[in-house]
C-alpha cells in the first residue's frame, strides 16, 4: 500500500480491513504477470470501491489465474456467467494499457 492509500483508507473506515486482504491477495496471485496485473489494478482502485465493488472484486480473487489471465489479454471472451463489473472494469483497465 502506498501512502495515497492511507489517506483514504482510515482506521475508521469500516472496509479497511477488506481492502487491505485484497491488495496483499491481489498481490500474491501465485504467477508473477497475474500478481502485477492484478496487484496494479487493485492498488489503483481498492481506495475508493465501494462495498459491492469490493464484494465483486473478492469474486474475482477467486478466480484461477489462466482463465483471468486470457480475459485480461483477450484471448478469450469473458463468459456472461462469470462476469461482474469490476472483473469487467479490470478487463478494460488492462487492456487499455496493453493498447496505449
């Protein structure tokens, strides 16, 4: 967490603790391309999601690496059943790096 973090993420905040199990999973992904991906998308969000944005984004941490890696880069289309918006957000998040 950097110190922007802090100052949006009080002790006070009811979610802090939420969002901080999300950096550290976001962050340790298991594969080195999914941890700064993810990690990045995360670290760049996580301060100002709300609760079902965090809710959805703790979805997605559940998801197997592959799968999220190939909807990352576009290498396979996100299936409707597995699709909530902050998966969606990160998909166009990510892309949009790789793009620009």
């Amino acid at each position: 967490m950097n110190h922007n973090d802090s100052n949006i993420m009080t002790e006070n905040d009811p979610l802090v603790a939420r969002r901080r199990r999300l950096i550290f999973r976001a962050n340790h992904r298991g594969t080195f391309e999914t941890d700064i991906i993810i990690g990045d998308f995360v670290r760049d969000t996580v301060a100002t999601m709300t609760e079902a944005e965090l809710t959805d984004m703790e979805a997605v941490m559940q998801m197997p690496d592959p799968e999220l890696t190939d909807w990352l880069f576009g290498r396979l289309p996100l299936p409707a059943e597995n699709v909530n918006p902050m998966l969606r957000r990160m998909v166009e998040s990510c892309r949009a790096k790789n793009n620009g």
